[in-house]
C-alpha cells in the first residue's frame, strides 16, 4: 500500500485543510504514516504569516526530502501559494499546489510518477470567486471539531499578507456546511468550532444570508449538536443581528475572540484597520450586556512600525480597561511584500520584547481576575486528553464553553463527552476543578456517574 505523511504549520485552518486532504488520499488507497517515518509521498501544508513562516517551511520540505529522497514531495499552503518559484527550487520538491486546486494533487502525483518532471499546479488566487469544497467528516487528532465556513479576506491590513495567499472572501455554501456540522455530530462531537480566514464575515458575498442566518441554521437544523464555537470575530461584524442570534441561542458558546490589533487610533490608522478604539469598544459593551459573563480573547500586535511609548501605553490602558480574560500577544513580524514592512521608524527587538513581557503579564493578571469569578461554580467542559504534567495521569484537561482551561480528576471515557465539573481553584493557564456530574447521550440529563 502506498504511504503518505503529513506536516502542517500555521493556523486552524491549515489544520482543517490537511485533514480534508488526508480524506482524499485515503479515499485514493493511501495508507497514512508519521511525518518521521519513511513514507511514498509527503505533504507539507506551509505558512507564509511571516518571514520565519516560509524559512520554517522551507526548514520541513527539506527534512521530508532527507527522509527519503524517493518519496514524492507535494508542498502546499500559503507559502506555496505566495512563492511557488522559490519552492520548486528546493532540491527534491515535485510538486506545488498553493491553497486551491487541492483536489487535483492526487492526479499531479500520478503524472509526476509517469513523466518525473516536476509540477507546478499555483494559480492566480486573486482571481478565484469560489470556495473549494474539502469533506472532513472526522479529525484523526482531536476532540473538537473544525468547520470551515468561509476562505479569503478583502481587508489588506498593512502587515498581513494573507489576502495574496488566499484570495478574496468566499462563502461556502449553507447547505454544504449544515451537511458536514452533521456529519461531525454523527461521528461524535459535541463541539463545532466555526472557522475560516474571516470567519464571521461569512456572508458579505451573498444576497440574502448572512453569518447570523448561519448561526440560526446550525443551531436549529442540526440534530445532536452542542456547542457552537466561532473561532474569531472582527468588531465590524458584531452586528445587531448577530448579538440577537448569540443571545437567543442555546448553544453558542460564552466565548468570543475579537482580535484588537493595537489600543491606539494612530496605531490602527497605520495598520489600516476599519475601527476606532471607541467604536471597538462600544460594540464590547453592547455583546456583553447581551451576554454577561462573556469570556473575550483577542490578538495584540506590539512593536508595529512608528509606535512610541505613549501609543503603547494606549494599547496598554485599553486593554486593561476592557478586562479580556486572555490575550494572545505577537511582536511585529516584518513580512515581506507588506506595506508595513516598507514603513520607516522599524522598533526594534529589544523594546518590541519589552512591550511583550508587559502585555503578557497584564493577560495573566486579567485572565486570572476572569477566572476568578467561577470559583465555586458548576461549569461545563469537554475534556479532550490527560494532563501532560507528571504524576497527573488521572487529570483529564479541557475547556469549559466560556473558554477556561480546567483539569480535573476523571476516567477515560469522559473524553469527548460533556461533563459538568466545580471550578476549586482559578490559575492560569490551567484552573483547578471536581468532577460533579457527566451528560447522557442517549437523554441528554446529567448523571451522577459514567457507568
């Protein structure tokens, strides 16, 4: 039987699209090996965010070559898509397909074992109005599963590359997506995590069916579905009809990442993003007074070309002042081809590493003063494996729906499934709790015990 293995960097969505590629080949025969074995065919799906993105790469297509210099190597992903030119230089490299057309690997694979000519299969993504239809029924890795809604962006924020390495906004279509949410269901999930590259702008490129129509659907129309997870939201997208839909539904989970950027206007401005910190923040206010109790995560990005002190002092008072009950906190990474990367007043390393350990320990701080609140509380949480940590091998370790991580003493056959525990202890970047009661299948009522 032919093997092939797989490696992927980058994003959830890369994540879900090896998978969706993974399907195919074993829908063609193929037998799936680790990316350390020696295998037929390798595939490396790249990332291309930033410059260490694509050298990291580069760093894993020639691993995959040195591991057997028989083997077919397929490269795809942003990066392919980006620079398809400089990969086919890689010594080894057969055959480049960027981030559509995925479907036709399989057949460059063929003719490639036919001619040993080496294939080039990018084309202009600007340029494609549809989304690629890639079926996961189920994920060979994880507990939660990934629902990809929607591809590409029409944003062009000043440091981001993206649009160039996946086109421009496509939806995918309802039907398709109700389809696969209960494919996933049927083989299990408790949890969908909607996904894409501008997840909730899902929509903007149809008539009459938006993002909060999708969220009705799949709340309605999927029998067996639990939780719903929208993997990101942009403050322009928190519409009067999405925070209706989060606040009639039953399943949408108390949790919303709304990426910030930068707390400074004159930041934001540069960055080219289309909000204030004032609009940002009134649409803040309106959600939670929908939802109260609402966990916020979101992206901060320091050290962007040109900010001073005090424009990092604004990120900082900002975020202290809208209290999110985590951050995920980036340098600026100069990419390439981006407008920023061209822009004078570059900060450097060591005042960009600065502003880092600052934020970082204001996310604790406020993380910790979100996790606070539920001590004491009854929580639900999917576990979805052992704690890694020593001596815990009966901690099971998953996420509660307002996205605390929490470990508690459990069997293995609580993973996957929905389980109501105590919060004992608030912590970060895991809290403490006591296993209380699991959810049956079969009634949907908490049991006290899982036999």
């Amino acid at each position: 039987m032919t093997t092939v293995a797989f490696y992927t960097l980058g994003c959830k969505v890369n994540h879900y699209e090896t998978e969706g590629i993974w399907n195919m080949f074993k829908a063609n025969g193929y037998e799936r090996v680790e990316f350390e074995k020696e295998a037929d065919v390798y595939v490396i799906n790249t990332c291309t965010v930033t410059n260490t993105g694509d050298k990291k790469s580069r760093q894993i297509i020639r691993r995959a070559v040195r591991k057997n210099p028989e083997a077919i190597i397929c490269v795809t992903g942003c990066y392919a898509q980006t620079s398809p030119g400089e990969i086919m230089e890689i010594p080894g490299v057969d055959i480049v397909v960027g981030t559509q057309n995925r479907k036709q690997m399989i057949q460059y694979i063929e003719e490639h074992r036919k001619t040993r000519e080496p294939i080039n299969g990018v084309a202009n993504i600007m340029k494609n109005r549809t989304f690629e239809e890639m079926d996961v029924p189920v994920f060979s890795d994880r507990t939660r599963a990934s629902l990809k809604i929607q591809e590409g962006c029409n944003n062009f924020c000043t440091f981001c590359i993206i649009p160039w390495s996946r086109g421009l906004l496509r939806s995918r279509d309802p039907e398709n997506v109700l389809k696969q949410a209960q494919q996933l269901v049927n083989a299990g999930y408790k949890e969908i995590v909607l996904t894409g590259i501008h997840t909730a702008g899902y929509g903007e490129d149809m008539k009459d069916y938006h993002f909060a129509d999708l969220l009705r659907d799949l709340e309605e129309k999927v029998d067996g579905l639990k939780r719903i997870r929208i993997s990101s939201i942009e403050a322009s997208q928190i519409t009067d009809d999405v925070i209706q839909a989060l606040d009639q539904s039953k399943k949408i989970v108390r949790h919303l990442h709304i990426p910030l950027q930068a707390g400074s206007d004159t930041v934001l401005a540069r960055m080219r993003r289309k909000y204030s910190t004032e609009y940002y923040l009134e649409k803040v206010e309106k959600i939670r007074k929908a939802l109260p109790d609402l966990a916020i995560t979101s992206d901060v990005i320091v050290g962007f070309p040109g900010e001073t002190d005090e424009e990092f002092k604004e990120t900082y008072d900002f975020i202290e002042k809208l209290g999110y009950s985590e951050l995920h906190v980036f340098p600026y990474s100069r990419r390439t081809g981006t407008p920023a990367a061209r822009m004078d007043d570059q900060v450097d390393d060591d005042t960009k590493n600065e502003r880092v350990h600052q934020l970082i320990a204001l996310s604790e701080k406020l993380a910790k003063r979100y996790a606070d609140q539920f001590v004491n509380e009854l929580l639900e949480v999917i576990p979805e494996e052992h704690s890694s940590e020593q001596g815990e091998s009966n901690m099971l370790v998953g996420y509660t729906d307002n996205y605390l991580k929490v470990k508690f003493a459990g069997t293995p056959d609580m993973i996957g499934k929905i389980v109501r525990v105590k919060l004992t202890k608030s912590g970060y970047p895991v809290n403490e709790a006591q296993f209380v009661r699991i959810m049956d299948d079969a009634t949907n009522d908490y049991i006290t015990a899982t036999s």
